[in-house]
C-alpha cells in the first residue's frame, strides 16, 4: 500500500532502479513513527487541511509516498496572523525560557533521528548516512540558538553630552517568513527558524513542494516540545500554489521579515515583493563555484577534496563546485586519477540500501536540466570521460567532462547535478597575485 493523506506508519515502494541486475526490483519501505508522519499544514498549534492535497513522490522510484494538504493564501494569511498574535507573548518569554525550549526541541529531534533521516531519504533521494548527517547538523542549530538566546545583550556606548546616557537594546523584528529549499529539508528550517526564535521572533514556514514532510515532522516535534501555538506554523503548498503562497509571505504588512534560500531568480522576484512594505530580507542564493588546482598542488589530496566537494548529495547543494580548472602541469594526471576515485566511491541506488552514495536527483526536471548541459557541452566540443547518461527515472549517471570552453552552459549556470567539468589553465598563471587590503 502506499501513504494517503490519512496518518499512515508504513507505505512499500517497488520500481527497476539503475544498476546490476540483482539491485532491480527491490522492495522498499517507509517505516516512520505515526506522528512524524504528518499530511496537513500546521497553524497556530492545530493540524489544518486544505480544499486539496498533493503528492509527495519517492524521486527514487517516482511513487507516491504521501498526500499533503495544499494550502493556498487563505491558510498563508491564517498562518501569518496567527504569528502575529503570538508574538507579543512569545516576546514576552524570558530568554531562558525560549532557551529552554528551543532545548527541548533539540533533545527531541536527537531522539528521533533515525525516523527523521528516513523521512529525508524517501522524499530527497539522499542515502541514510547524508540524512542521518543532516539530522545531526539540523539539530545542531537548535542546540546552537537555544543557548544564544540567553546572550542577546544591549550595550552601552559613550555619549558625546554630559548629561546624556546612551544605551542600546536588541528587541525582536516581528513575524518571519520562512522559505526553504528541498536540498536540505530539515537543517534549512532549523538554521533559520532557530534564530528567529532565540530572538522572539514568531515564524510562518514555507517549505519545498518536493520535500515538506520533513517540516511537518519539525511541526509536530515542535509541538511535543512546548512551543506555544503561534509561534512556528507550516504551510506546504504544490508546485501550482507557490507563487500565490509566496506573493502572501512577501507583501502581508504583518510580515516583518524574509529569509529565503534558492535560486537566484526566484530571489529577485522575492525581493521585488518585499521592496513596496520594505521589509528586512536575508537572501542565501544560487552559486557557481570554482575548484581550482594549481602544479603545486598534492594531486591525492586535491582528487579527495574534489569528490567530496563536487558529489554530496548527487552535487545538489550550493556549495558544491560547479566548475574545476586545473592547471596543465597536472590537468592529466588530475583527471585519471579523479576518474579511478569515481569508479571505485560512487555507487548508484536507492538512499535506504546501505551501500548507496549517490541517490537521485530530486525530480525528473532536474536531470533533464543536467541532460541538456551535458549535450550543449558535447555538442561544442567537451569529452565525456565518465558516465553522461540519464537512467531511470531521475537518476543520472555521475558524470566527468574535460575540454570545456566557457562558452558552454555548464560554465555559465549552476548545474546542481553529478556533473564534474574541467578546463586546463596554464602555466602563464602562476604570477596570479592576492592583493590584502
């Protein structure tokens, strides 16, 4: 059987994954405790549905793992004045009481960490070791601000008049939206939301269409921590409801800040929004990053840092390299080796099967984005050394391209794919200089 939008504890997943013929046709479970596996949105301490649900899909195998509700901006605008109600009390908690419970909600997510990670690795693709890694560096957050809370100091600064004192006090902004991605379904929420509270701030989160059951398992770990009602509400929403959802968490006057983490775009029309109630924004956007090996360079070590760099989480984090120039003193030794560290570290599959490193990618838009660079960049010229086929499903083989120009789009836009592109620099570069200020 598979998840409904009723409270489910199991749903069994069968489809052919990519690999050998003995990894084909397994059978995979979802075993969560039954009230971690949460469908509805949360607002104002209460379980809510909406006129509709969506689909939560496995992108491992493309089933259904779960129905959520779909809340549009009549549940966003509930949400949001439901926060806003509850921050003149939540304001009103002693630090260390908001300490304490943010605490208590780190103590929870410790104790249900192998049901959370699972919960990561059904609707993300990750394998388990990366989602139990990301539990531990979710709960860290909370761990972290639960103890910050109790160090929002003011200050005291010197005034230039005799008969005046000059002190400074550091009070909560108000109602925060937050907006996360689907890379990192649980430690974004925490990384933001930690802080908002520790602060008194209420929050209203808006999590990935691809990913919100881990937000509504933070919702109900929340809830089983004593955090007041109010104070953190979750409004998932499908695909089709997000800019209207969006458009409410952005332009609501009660709304005083936004924290968002994705795409470049998507942060500009963000923006846009906030700019007519001027509100105060926190934008962590898209990246390009290089990985750059110079002849001076330990090969080994340089190889190790790049697949660490270039293939967590099938290359779908912001941090990972996008782009790697090697200089041509070792640009072919460089190569080889990196190409024998792929053969013999990266393997294919499910994220429930133990020796699983690379899961899919998120959902079959993002391999045909990979798909297409990988030809553009073939089509003018780049070689594949390794993989370049797109499997099953969303499943991409890890991928080594060399010659690539930057006239390519892989060079030019993020890939957030398993795709390591090279091009040699040369040895006329080693009088590149940093200037210190």
């Amino acid at each position: 059987m598979f998840a409904v939008f009723v409270p489910t504890t199991r749903c069994f997943l069968r489809r052919v994954l990519p690999g050998p013929p003995a990894a084909m046709h397994r059978l995979y479970s979802l075993d969560v405790t039954a009230p971690l596996l949460r469908t509805q949105g949360y607002v104002d301490g209460r379980w809510i549905s909406a006129a509709s649900v969506f689909p939560v899909l496995d992108p491992a195998t493309g089933q259904e793992i779960a129905r959520v509700a779909d809340c549009g901006p009549a549940e966003a605008k509930q949400a949001v004045d439901a926060a806003y109600t509850a921050f003149d009390g939540w304001r009103r908690h002693t630090a260390k009481e908001r300490s304490l419970l943010l605490r208590k909600w780190f103590d929870l997510m410790t104790l249900h960490k192998q049901d959370l990670a699972k919960l990561i690795t059904f609707e993300c693709g990750k394998p388990m070791a990366e989602s139990l890694g990301e539990v531990a560096y979710s709960a860290s957050f909370l761990e972290w601000f639960s103890e910050e809370a109790r160090r929002v100091y003011g200050d005291i600064v010197s005034s230039p008049a005799k008969d005046r004192k000059l002190f400074l006090l550091k009070q909560p902004v108000g109602v925060c939206s937050i907006i996360t991605p689907w890379n990192f379904p649980s430690a974004m929420i925490t990384r933001k939301v930690g802080a908002a509270l520790a602060a008194g701030c209420t929050v209203v989160v808006k999590p990935a269409e691809d990913t919100p059951l881990s937000a509504l398992a933070l919702a109900e770990l929340a809830d089983q921590a004593g955090i007041p009602a109010g104070v953190f509400n979750v409004v998932p929403c499908s695909r089709g409801r997000t800019p209207a959802v969006g458009e409410v968490l952005c332009t609501d006057p009660l709304v005083a800040k936004i924290s968002f983490t994705g795409s470049t775009a998507t942060g500009k029309r963000l923006l846009k929004m906030a700019a007519d109630t001027v509100k105060k924004t926190s934008m962590e956007l898209g990246g390009h990053a290089p990985f750059i090996v110079f002849d001076s360079a330990d090969v080994d070590r340089a190889v190790g840092g790049a697949m660490a760099s270039k293939f967590r989480n099938s290359g779908q984090t912001c941090v990972c390299s996008n782009r790697f120039l090697v200089q041509s003193g070792v640009y072919d030794r460089f190569l080889e080796k990196l190409g024998r560290a792929m053969d013999a570290e990266l393997r294919l599959g499910h994220g429930s099967e133990p020796d699983t490193t690379q899961g899919p990618l998120i959902n079959t838009r993002a391999a045909e984005k990979v798909v297409q660079q990988i030809s553009d960049a073939v089509s003018l010229g780049a070689k594949v050394l390794r993989g370049g086929k797109r499997l099953d499903g969303s499943f991409m083989e890890p991928t080594l391209l060399a010659d690539v120009t930057t006239d390519m789009l892989c060079t030019r836009e993020e890939t957030f794919g398993p795709v390591a592109l090279y091009k040699t620099i040369f040895s006329d570069l080693w009088c590149w200089t940093v200037t210190r200020g």
